[in-house]
C-alpha cells in the first residue's frame, strides 16, 4: 500500500475527483490548505496600496491505494491539474506500514 498526497490548485479539485471517480478511485480525504512554494505568493491591492500574500490557499487530496495504482493515479492528476505554469501542484508518495479499518477490524500490512 502506498499513501498519495497530491497538492493542488483550489480550482481543479472537481475536475479531479471527477477523473478519478471514472477510473474507479473514489476514496480520499481532502484538506483545505495553505502553502508557498517557487510561486512564492502574489501581490494583491487591497484599499488602494499592494499587500504581499506569501501564502496561498491549496487543496491536499491524501489516498491510500495499492502500491500498483499509483502510476495511474499520478497520470491522472497530473493530466487534469497542468496548466504549465508556477504553481501547478506536487505529488508525494509514501509507503504505508500499516492500515487498519476501524468498523470492521480488518488489517493491512
């Protein structure tokens, strides 16, 4: 098993759950987030002077999926999320020890 955390634009979270939910991923969580990266922040006017925003608000979509979809999933995100500008997202991938479902007490790992 492997854990997917996709970090996103705001904007393309529809796009991609709809993406993923026609290949078959339907389970995530998804956590509002803020964040700075190349993009380092905008300059907004606010009141007639410019204000620096050095953080800016994300998505972070988390799944736990078989280490043999991640390829897949990653192909999906990043077709649906590249726009080729700063900012785009990143996706990090890391193995899961173990995980246990709590209604059922199923265990995996």
């Amino acid at each position: 098993m492997r854990m997917i955390y996709a970090i996103i634009r705001p904007e393309k979270l529809d796009a991609v759950k709809k993406a993923l939910e026609q290949k078959g991923y339907v389970a995530m969580s998804i956590l509002e987030i803020t964040g700075r990266g190349e993009q380092k922040g905008i300059l907004l006017e606010y009141r007639g002077e410019n204000v620096e925003v050095d953080t800016l608000p994300k998505i972070m979509i988390m799944m736990a999926v078989d280490r043999h979809d991640v390829s897949k999933i990653i192909a999906i995100i990043r077709e649906v999320c590249r726009t080729g500008h700063i900012g785009d997202g990143k996706i990090f991938v890391l193995p899961i020890e173990m995980m246990a479902r709590v209604r059922t007490d199923e265990t995996w790992g």
